[in-house]
C-alpha cells in the first residue's frame, strides 16, 4: 500500500521535503525529490550541500514510517544522532535537480539504535554519509525535561 509522505514522516507542511518514494523493501529506500523553492532555498534557488544530511535522514524516517504501517503500527519520532563520512563535494544542489536519495540499514538493535548507509545521486553528483540514527521505545519520556 502507498502512504501518503505526510502519514509517513513526523514532520509536516513546508519541513516535508521529500515528494516521493520510488521504493523501499525490508533494508533499504529510495526516496525522490525535486529542488524547489523552500524555506532552505538560497537566492539563486539552489539548496545549500549541507541539507543533504536532513534528505538522508527524511528517507530514512519514511523507511521507518513505511515500516511501521506495513506492520499494523504508528509511526513514532525518531532521532537523528550524527553522522560519519559526510562525503560531499559539491557547494549546493542545483534548482530543479531532481535528487534521488537512498538508505540502506546497515545495523539495528533491539535498542532503537540504527546505522544506515545513504547516497544522494543526481546525474554525476554522489553526495554519502552514514547516518546514526535512534528510535527510543517512549519518545515522550525520551525528551521529557526532568526538572530539579
């Protein structure tokens, strides 16, 4: 079945930046996007190299999301943790480039912890990183501020 992205993601509105999924199986996505004008966009219309690492981490929070549906479940806020080998040589994405981005799970625990290897291709560009990702079992308790 096909979800809606906006079912999938914890994000909403503008922050979706994601318009389709190409295809997704037990380990791994491939998610599509276009360059547009979003609240990321640099005058000349371009997306700044560093939202790469965000694209990555969507593509892998609708892979969870897909997940969870598939399965009878809700989908739940995860986190981005870091990332390692954020190889990039480009300065920005180009307006109108068309950004095929794909995530592989490479290690998942019982935990919540997750590794996942990632790509962005678009013609000759390949932008990688590897992202550590967590999906805690109560996110409310998770980021509840305890106070003294």
């Amino acid at each position: 079945m096909n979800w809606p992205l906006a079912e999938l993601l914890p994000h909403a509105g503008d922050m979706i930046l994601l318009e389709s999924i190409a295809h997704w199986d037990e380990d791994s996505i491939l998610a599509r996007c276009r360059v547009r004008d979003s609240l990321f966009s640099q005058a000349d219309g371009s997306w700044p190299a560093w939202l790469g690492i965000e694209l990555m981490a969507q593509a892998v929070a609708a892979y969870a999301g897909l997940r969870a549906k598939s399965s009878g479940g809700q989908v739940q806020l995860g986190f981005l943790l870091g990332t390692r080998k954020y190889d990039c040589s480009i300065s920005s994405f180009a307006a109108g480039s068309v950004l095929d981005i794909s995530a592989c799970r490479s290690l998942e625990d019982d935990n919540g912890m997750g590794v996942f290897e990632c790509e962005i291709r678009s013609g000759d560009i390949s932008v990688r990183a590897r992202l550590n990702v967590y999906r805690p079992p109560d996110p409310d308790l998770f980021i509840k501020e305890i106070t003294p």
